[in-house]
C-alpha cells in the first residue's frame, strides 16, 4: 500500500493542524479516569468501590453531555460551547483533589456534563475540511491518535499519582484540559465545510436522520468497546492468573500495536467495509483467543487477527456518521456515537469482571466476541432502514458489504 494518499490528506488545508491538536488534547481528557480512581482509591484511602462510584458519576454525566454539547455546537458554533466547556473542566480539576468525597461525586457528575467535547469536535471538524472521498483515511488516521492518546493518557496519570501524588497530578490534568481548549477556541476549526456553509443552515430534525438504521450503526459502535474493554481485562485476567503480571504493560502495548497497523492499512484501501462486517469479524475472532492461555506470547500472538480490525471498525462508524447525518446535525450525532462508546465500555467492564471471577477470564474472551457478533445480527434486520447519505452517495463497498 502507498503511502501516497497520506501524504495527499496531510496536504488538505487544517489537517496537519486539525489531528496534532486532537492527539495532545486527547492526552489530558484520557488521563481523567485513572487521576480520579487513584486519587479516590489510594490518595483518600477510600478503596476502589468507592473510586468506582466516582468514575460512574463522572462517566454518566458524559454520557448525557457529549449529544447534549454537539447540539449546542449545531446550533450555536463551536466556540461558545468551548467556552463554557473549558471553564468547568479548569473549576473542577483544579480543586478535585481537596474535595470531600460526598461532593467529589457530585462534582464528577456535572464536570462529566460540561465534557470537554475534544473526541466529538475533533470528528465533526473533520468530516468538515475532509472531502467524503478522503474522510475514511482521515478517520482511520483519527482512530490511531486516539489509540495512542489512550495508550499514553492513563500510563501518565498513573506515574503522576505514584510520583507527584493526586493533587499535582490533577493540577496537571486542568492545565492540559484548559490548554486543550484554548487552543481550539483559539483555532476555531470550521465545523460544515465550504460547500455546506453556502447551503442555509436549518434544524434538521431528530427523527430525519435518528433512524433504526443509525440506531443499529449506534449499537454495533458500543458492541465494539464492549469486545474490546472485554478482551482487555480477560487479557488482564489470564496473564495474573498465570504468573505474568509483570508482562501486561508490554501486552497491551504489542496489542495496540495490533490496532495501528489495522489502520493504516484501512485507511489506505480503495474500498471500505461495512461496520457490521468489521465488528461481526472482531468478535468472531475474540472468541477463541482464550484457548491459547499459557505463555502470554501465545495470547498476544492470537489477538492479532482481531486487533488488526479495532481502528478500521471504529473508523467506519465514524465514517458512518459522518455520511448519513445532515451537517446541521452532525456535531449530537457524533456526540450520541461518543455516548455509544461509553456505554459499550461501562457495561463491558462488570460483566467481564464476573464472568473472570465466576469462570475464568478464557470464557471472558468468549463472552465479549459472542456479544460483539449478537449485536451485528441483532442491528442486521434495521440495516437497510438507515438514514440517506447526507450530500454524498454511498459507496458501493459499503452497500454490498453491508448486504451480506
């Protein structure tokens, strides 16, 4: 594969700018998690059931904030939103560390409303200076940096908790969320492109483009974080089960590695696939994953087939997205993806961690492909009911991946 349509993305005018900016912003927002359960967990001393109803509030409060926050960018502009958004995480984070627990909660829950929307802006704003022929390797290129910013975000959080303690770090985390969105308002990325912009901008409604089939699309997006927070903590499972605790690090890392390699291959083919393929793939090959046990070269060795297709099916929801929802609505509809997300990883983590208790983590593996290939076929029957592709035809790939 050439690595010359890269270099003709790159070229685009606010590309380069546009996804440096996303990686870095991603960093701090991707930290907030782990700062909040060690802070909670071990600098309160108040273990991690307590620590878990934190990160539950501030995961909720996101949930119900990413859609709400794309709404208010469709109608009103990116930077207002940024505004408000910037300030509250700057409030929060910079005086979480001396909250008392009772309050820490529910501060969590309203810093998770007012989001910093970096992942949902960051998407809107490419689907706006990308043209469609191109926005599958501009998303599979977005899906890699946000692999890299989760691969970073939380190893940091954790060295900054251990080394500086919770307070420092937190302190920390408010000054990258703020620099985070300084920067954006101060870039002002276009959210509808040159074209869209000529056309009059109207509400488009709800029910015009939140179809069964974007529903569908919506589902199979948490059916992928619900396979891949699965697949992580029974790859967790398995190695402290065996004695390897002291490889996870490199495990995950060679995984994510996995990740990368199946996006820039994605990003580069003439075709694309339909997300249903692509996640129904993933969790076929997950199932088996846990019979390798034993060694952890045997297990990192058989997530690769199901690793190569974690960027390419994340894109492609994306991609989805961006294709079949209106500009005047693509900031909720990529904000309702960001809920999607969420969701599939908060559910995916209690059942996982049962089933890794109850039975061992290799039916944890089982589990998370098995309900990453149920929900394909459950989103199948609404598929063909999915919403007109906005502004552009969909591509035959698509159609004909999406028809088997």
């Amino acid at each position: 594969m050439a690595i010359e349509p890269y270099r003709r993305l790159f070229r685009l005018p606010g590309v380069r700018t546009l996804l440096l900016v996303g990686l870095l912003a991603r960093v701090p927002a991707t930290a907030t998690g782990m700062a909040l359960t060690l802070h909670v967990a071990h600098g309160m001393g108040l273990g991690f059931g307590r620590a878990g109803l934190v990160t539950m509030a501030s995961t909720i409060g996101m949930a119900v904030g990413s859609p709400l926050s794309g709404r208010l960018v469709d109608r009103h502009g990116l930077r207002p939103v940024l505004v408000v958004t910037t300030g509250a995480q700057a409030a929060f984070w910079s005086c979480a560390w001396a909250l008392p627990f009772p309050v820490l909660v529910g501060a969590a829950a309203v810093a998770g409303l007012l989001v910093l929307p970096v992942f949902g802006v960051i998407r809107q704003c490419l689907a706006a200076v990308v043209p469609p022929e191109q926005r599958r390797m501009g998303f599979s290129l977005d899906s890699m940096l946000v692999e890299i910013s989760y691969m970073t975000g939380p190893a940091l959080a954790v060295a900054g908790v251990t080394m500086l303690g919770g307070g420092p770090t937190m302190m920390i985390i408010a000054v990258g969320l703020t620099g985070s969105g300084l920067t954006l308002i101060l870039l002002d990325p276009p959210i509808r492109s040159a074209e869209e912009l000529d056309e009059p901008v109207a509400r488009v409604p709800r029910r015009r483009w939140l179809t069964p089939g974007m529903v569908a699309l919506l589902g199979t997006a948490a059916a992928a974080t619900f396979v891949l927070t699965a697949t992580e903590l029974a790859l967790v499972g398995t190695m402290e089960h065996t004695g390897q605790t002291a490889w996870i690090g490199l495990a995950v890392a060679i995984w994510c590695l996995y990740s990368l390699l199946g996006g820039f291959v994605y990003g580069g083919l003439s075709r694309g696939f339909s997300p249903l393929l692509l996640i129904g793939l993933m969790g076929a090959l997950t199932v088996p994953v846990g019979l390798a046990g034993g060694d952890w070269r045997w297990l990192v060795l058989a997530l690769l087939p199901a690793g190569l297709l974690c960027a390419p099916a994340l894109s492609s929801t994306v991609e989805g997205v961006s294709r079949w929802v209106p500009s005047g609505a693509r900031g909720e509809a990529m904000g309702l993806h960001g809920t999607a997300l969420l969701i599939g990883g908060a559910a995916s983590a209690p059942v996982a961690g049962a089933i890794i208790d109850a039975h061992g983590a290799t039916w944890a593996f089982v589990m998370a492909g098995l309900v990453g290939v149920f929900m394909v076929v459950l989103a199948l029957p609404f598929w063909r009911r999915r919403p007109g592709v906005a502004g552009a035809v969909m591509e035959p790939s698509l159609e004909s991946a999406a028809a088997h």
